[in-house]
C-alpha cells in the first residue's frame, strides 16, 4: 500500500467530552485517541499520513511530533471541508486516499488494509466501510437502492423517519480513489440541517458521476464506535484494556485480577510472570520472564529484568537487572538502575544511581545521584545529602562497604571499597578503603544522674 495517502480529520472540538483537552487527545489506555489510528495506519503499512487539525491544534502537534503532515481547518466547516484543508497533501497523490476520523481508536490496521485493497482490487472510486448498529442514533444512515447498491448517506440530522429507521451506518472510514476524489470534492455543497460541507455527500455525487462504490460491511462494530463522550471513552478504554491483557494471558503471562490491572500497548511481559491485582504498568516497558509485580504498583517507562519482585511499589524510567526486589513502598525513581541480586526494602527512593549487584539497601532511604558498589550494605535511614539548593553533587560507595543506620552523606564524598561507616555518622569527607569513619558526638554516661533527678521530681510532687 506504498501509494495510499490517509487524512485523519481531527479539528473538531468534541463539545460533548466537556474538556480543556482537544477530544483527540484523550487517552485510552495511556494512548491519545488519535495515536491509536496513528498506530494502526502505521500498521497497516500506510506512512504517508495528514492528520487535520483545527481545535487545540498546538498541543495536538506537539503531541504527533514529527512523522506526519499537518493540515489546519481553522474554521471547522465540516467533514468535506476538513479533506479541503488538506488539500496540499491530496494534491499530489495517485491511488488511495484513506479517510478517517481522529476518534475511532479501535479501528484495526487489517481493516484498513481490507478496504483499500477492496478498492484496488475492484476498481472503484469509493470503498465504504458500514456496519449496523440496534440503535443507529447520531450516526449517518445507508441508503441502498434496490439492487443493493450503496446509493448515498444521510446524516441523522436531514433524515426522514423512515431513513432513520435504517440500521446500517456510516462508520466514517472511506478509502477513495485520489483523482475521483479531487475532482467531485469541489462539488460538495452546504445545503443541510447543520449548514456543513458533508464528506459523506461524496456518495452521491460519485453515484451521479456513474462511478463504482463498493460497501464493506463489517461484522465487528465495536471496532468502529467513535468517542464522541466520556462515557464511550471509558467503554473504549475498557475494550482495549482487556483486549491487551487477553494478548498477555495468552503469551504465558498470570493476571490475578483483570479488572484492577493496566498493561498499556507498548508494555512487554516474560512468560510466567504474575501480575498481581491494582497494578498499572505503562509506557515503554518491559519485564522478564519469572517475575512478580503488584499488587498496588505502578510501572512506567522501566525495564525489569528476569525473577524480579516488585512488591508495593512505584517506578519511573528506573531499571532491575535480574532476581532484584523492591518494596513494599519503595519509590525507583529516574535513573535508578539496580544490578543483579539488588535489594531494595520498605521506605527507599533512588534517584538516578546505579547499585551495583547484590548490595542491600533495606529500610527508610534516599539515595539520589549516587554510584553504588556490588554486597555494600546500605543502613537504615541512609540519606545521600545530593542537593545544596543550587547544585546536584555525587555520592560514591565502593563494593562492600558497611554504612552505619542513620548516616548522611553529604556530596560529593567518596566513600572507598570496603569502608565501614559508623551508624549516626555525619560523612562530609572521603572515606579511604578498609578504613572505618565515625562522625559523631561522642557518648557520655552520667552514673546515677537518672536515678537522683527522679528522686527529686517525686518529692516535689508529694
Ligand atoms: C460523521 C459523519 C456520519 C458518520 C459519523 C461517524 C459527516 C457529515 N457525518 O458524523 O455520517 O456516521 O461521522 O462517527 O461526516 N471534523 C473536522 N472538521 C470538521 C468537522 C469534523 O476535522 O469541520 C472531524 C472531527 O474532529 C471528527 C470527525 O471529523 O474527528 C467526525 O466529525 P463529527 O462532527 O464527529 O461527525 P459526526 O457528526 O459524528
Ligand atoms: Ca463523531
């Protein structure tokens, strides 16, 4: 399909999402709406793609980034008239020419394919996807004559009764022959209910032109409800939700809970791994094989390597090499790289550091830009003391070192191979190997000081 051309119109404000937000960047699980097409064109083989764009149309490019062409609808005077503004795009194109909205995210790439290659196959200057609907309700009526043939669409606004009645619908998915279509789209009036240039008019005017339109009726419309509300929003986000945990059910991946779990498209999961109840995990990331994550975690953006355990916790852009653990509660945040055999416990964030391999940071911690050595074993209430409030420094601890609960390490310091830091210590200066830094108040035992003051304070009181 290296010649097809697709316009995804996406100008439309979406007044019924009642949002700030263009429609077309709401998520369904994690992914704008208008990605999701953009995915399943990519899919399809089709990568010379225009995407209209009109309501919100910064931050709708900021969002599609390069890639794909941009055409700006700035007044939005209907569906015709959105393919209009891309007209530059159009100009030059031969073959097919892929028309969809920006709201049908579940569209399969094999449909489009089908479609086009109906069209090819066929001959025609139009191939119409439709489908049937119990209640058919906002959506653009099929008219056949009595041949069978696709004859027309009447949107729902300038429908007779007996119009609306009709249960095959337009699913706005259209793959026209480039020529045809530059040559009838100039034709297309606004004489309607909504005043509108009507894409869908197109039929029409090829019917009277004698031309050939072929009608694809699919038989799995789920695939082509638009989101036009939260609700069908939500209803999207649950179909596709379920669809990407039945694809990791089947590869050998364990879901404990199929309503509370999350596993965004791009998310790759090991065989035999478990996924425990209320976790998401998104963006790019990928997990082991043997692992267990969840329950109550949330993963983005990470790679967790083989028998990890991810128990309770929370990470961002951080990574675990193999038979590493975290949790509960444990915040792997940018950066935080753990190596083989890390232990990570209860209460710790780590911020851009690497920890070398099976070195322990157990309980209540902050490690943040910091290099861990390998078997160190990191106390209790250890804070690396990063930051001065204008500049980030480094913390260094070398392989087996023992720091004492409760230390601060204030950066930069290096802390060698193999030192032992006393608990409660205070570390502002470089720790040489083997040695042993100790900097704090020294003890002093009063004999008898309790025992007399207690005596006094009774007396008081009687
Ligand atoms: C359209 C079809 C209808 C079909 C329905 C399927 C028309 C006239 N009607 O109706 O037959 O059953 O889709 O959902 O086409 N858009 C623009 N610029 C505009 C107008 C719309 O870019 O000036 C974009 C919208 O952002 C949206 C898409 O086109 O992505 C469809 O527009 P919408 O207003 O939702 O059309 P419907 O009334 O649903
Ligand atoms: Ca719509």
């Amino acid at each position: 399909m290296s010649e097809t051309l697709a316009i995804v119109l996406a100008a439309g404000q979406g007044t019924r999402m009642k949002s700030d937000l263009p429609k077309v960047l709401h998520p369904v699980v994690g992914v704008p709406l208008v990605s999701w097409v953009l995915r399943s064109l990519g899919e399809a083989g089709v990568t010379d793609v225009c995407v209209v764009v009109g309501h919100g149309s910064e931050k709708v490019r900021e969002i599609l980034g390069d890639g794909v062409r941009f055409a700006v609808q700035s007044e939005q005077k209907g569906t015709a008239h959105a393919v209009m503004c891309a007209g530059d795009a159009l100009a030059d194109s031969e073959g097919s020419v892929l028309i969809l909205a920006g709201d049908v995210p579940m569209l399969c790439a094999e449909t489009m394919r089908k479609l086009v290659a109906m069209r090819e196959e066929s001959v025609a200057d139009l191939a119409l996807a439709t489908f049937r609907l119990t209640d058919p309700t906002g959506y653009g009526r099929i008219l056949r004559d009595d041949l069978g043939n696709v004859v027309g669409i009447v949107e729902q606004k300038d429908a007779t009764d007996e119009q609306r009645a009709i249960t095959e619908v337009n699913p706005a998915v259209y793959c026209f022959e480039a020529k045809k279509l530059r040559e009838l789209l100039p034709r297309v009036g606004n004489d309607n209910a909504q005043g509108e240039y009507y894409l869908p008019d197109l039929v029409k005017l090829i019917v009277e032109d004698g031309g050939k339109i072929v009608g694809m009726e699919s038989p799995n419309p789920d695939e082509f409800l638009g989101i036009n509300d939260r609700w069908q929003l939500a209803e999207a986000n649950e179909i596709m939700r379920r669809k990407i945990l039945r694809q990791h059910g089947e590869a050998g991946v364990t879901l404990l809970d199929i309503n509370s779990i999350t596993i965004g498209p791009d998310v790759e999961i090991g065989q035999d791994s478990v996924i425990h109840p209320n976790t998401v995990i998104e963006g790019k990331t990928s997990i082991g094989y043997g692992s267990a994550i969840g329950p109550n975690s949330w993963i983005k953006d990470s790679v967790v390597g083989p028998r990890c355990r991810v128990f309770m916790s929370h990470l961002d852009q951080a990574k675990m090499a193999e038979g590493s653990r975290c949790g509960p509660f444990a915040n792997l945040r940018p950066g935080a790289d753990l190596q083989e055999e890390v232990k990570v416990g209860n209460f710790v964030e780590i911020k851009n550091a690497v920890i070398g391999s099976g070195t322990s940071i157990s309980h209540l911690t902050y490690i943040g830009d910091a290099r861990v050595g390998s078997r160190s074993n990191i106390g209790a209430g250890t804070i690396t003391c990063n930051y001065d409030g204008f500049d980030k420094f480094m913390t260094e601890i070398g392989d087996d070192c023992f720091v004492g609960s409760n230390s601060t390490l204030v950066a930069p310091v290096k802390i060698e191979d193999g030192s032992f830091i006393a608990a409660g210590s205070v570390v502002t200066r470089d720790v040489p190997s083997g040695a042993m830094a100790i900097g704090r108040g020294k003890q002093e035992n009063k004999e008898q000081w309790y025992t007399a003051w207690r005596a006094r304070k009774t007396s008081e009181k009687q």
